[in-house]
C-alpha cells in the first residue's frame, strides 16, 4: 500500500526529530573521537615544521618548510615509497589469488573440513613479530632453516632471504599472515551463492574453470573488493615484520615509508624530519584511500 504525500512528510519529520533529540547523547563520543584524531595530527603538523632534534633539545625554533624539503630532495624517500608500493602491491595480489584458491577449495565438502578452515584461519591470529620471527629463524634461516634442509635435500643451493631478496621474504611473511582474512570474506561470500544458479550451470554443461570463471568468480568480485580496501589500509602501515626480520636492510632494499619514520625518529634522533615524514604518509594514505573508496563505492553499486 503507497503511502500519500502527506504521510511521507509526516514520518520525515518524525524521523528528523528523533535524530535532533539523539544528538546530545552523541556529542561526547564524537568529541572524543574528534580528540583522538585532531590532536596527534596537529600535534604531528607542528613537529615537522620545528628543528627538534631529541640529541639536541636546545637548538629548537622554526624550520618552516625545511624539513619536507630535505625529505623530498632525499632518495631515500622515494626508494622506501617504491618499496612500500611494491610491498602492498605483492601482497595484494598474493592474497586475492591464494584466498579465493583456499575459499573454493573449503567451500567443498570433504572429511575434516572443520579442522582444515581453523587451520587455514589460524595465522591471522599469530602476533607479526611472533610470526616473523618464527620465519626468520625457523623456515628462511640459509643454515638451520626448514627451506634451506629442503634445498639440501634435492642437492641445491639455500637461498640466503634476508640477504638476497629481503623486500621478497618480508611479503611472504606478511602474505602467509593475511592470506587467512581474505580467505575467511571470501568464504562467508561463497557460501551465500545460490546453489540453485549453480546446478543450473551445471545442468547447462558447466563444469571446473567454466564454472568458476563464469558463476564463482563474478559472486566473488565484491568480497575481493573490500578486502583489498582493509587490506590496503593496514599493509601501508607494516613495520613489525621488518624490524625484527632485516631492519630495513640490506641497506635501503627493505626500508618502507613507516620504518624510514621510524628510523628518522628514533635511530637518527630527527624529530622534525620524521614528523614531515608522516605528514607525507597521511597524504599518500589518504590518496590512496580516496581512490579506492571511489573504485569500490562504484563497484558496489553495479
């Protein structure tokens, strides 16, 4: 039954009243949650604009636009955002690609499968420098390592990780970590197919990668969307891993834009310049984070 005019008025302004009367019960939370953010990063702002060095506390005073100037004329900055980039980008695809293999795979009915999806989901719960410090010393060590036995048992050569493929063995790390949250969204998304839409293609001569490419995967799209989102947002600020594994080294082969942060803060004692340093991530974050609302937003409401 279509409501008049009239009545559509009515509950509107019910409607707006009650969320006028809410409001007071609101503020408090959102104060402090306008507190939460605005004070760190004014906090932030002003820092990277000062010559603070914790070495020297003394030599303060305005730097103006110096510290971002030192940091944009630094090769540094540019060889950790193309680390960063590829870090994220590695991962990114690494989940995607082995969470959908691992949801289809559990989707299937077979002996054990309850134990199988708690294993499978069990490492997204393991602490990232507990987690890469069981991979730096127990499976990539080149000496004592699972992966180096491997080697030596079929008469090749151990790869040294950490020495040779730093940025490399850090995305494993990071990947073996996140590969259980993509597949956990994937899988509560396969498991709202409609399993009528499948017999159906299956009645129609559907069959195994036909059957995944036109059915399985276009129900997936969505679900892959929104984990690339949240993984995105937490895979730009990775720095556990990298700290206990290489350190940002060898060299500058490792280093991402939260460990330079870290290491211009708290390895070269600059203050100002790490500050400016997090303004530029908070920019690119945000840029990157508009972006991929807007891809998303517009995915969705296909």
């Amino acid at each position: 039954m279509l409501m008049s005019p009239q009545k559509i008025a009515v509950s509107a302004a019910i409607q707006e009243e009650r969320l006028i009367n809410t409001k007071p019960l609101m503020a408090p939370s959102v104060m402090l949650l306008l507190i939460w953010m605005i004070v760190p990063l004014a906090m932030t702002l002003w820092f990277s604009v000062q010559r603070y060095n914790l070495l020297d506390p003394t030599s303060g005073g305005f730097a103006w636009f110096d510290n971002y100037e030192f940091l944009l004329t630094d090769p540094v900055l540019l060889n950790a955002i193309k680390n960063t980039v590829a870090l994220v980008v590695g991962v990114l695809a690494a989940t995607v690609v082995l969470g959908v293999a691992c949801a289809v795979a559990l989707d299937a009915p077979f002996p054990g499968r309850g134990v199988a999806r708690l294993l499978c989901i069990a490492p997204f719960f393991i602490m990232p420098t507990v987690s890469a410090l069981v991979w730096k010393n127990l499976l990539m060590h080149p000496v004592n390592g699972l992966f180096a036995w491997l080697f030596k048992s079929v008469g090749l050569q151990p790869i040294d990780w950490f020495a040779n493929y730093p940025l490399t063995a850090i995305g494993i790390i990071v990947a073996w970590q996140w590969i259980p949250f993509a597949t956990l969204i994937l899988l509560t998304s396969l498991q709202s197919l409609d399993r009528e839409q499948v017999e159906a293609a299956r009645m129609d001569g559907a069959r195994g990668w036909t059957l995944f490419w036109n059915i399985t995967l276009p129900h997936l799209y969505r679900a892959m969307t929104i984990v690339v989102m949240i993984e995105t947002i937490f895979l730009l600020s990775v720095f556990a891993e990298i700290l206990v594994t290489t350190s940002g080294g060898p060299g500058e082969a490792s280093t991402t834009l939260p460990f330079l942060i870290y290491k211009t803060a708290l390895l070269d004692y600059d203050v100002g310049g790490a500050s400016a340093g997090g303004v530029i991530a908070i920019i690119l974050a945000n840029i990157v984070a508009f972006f991929l609302v807007r891809t998303i937003a517009h995915n969705l409401e296909r």
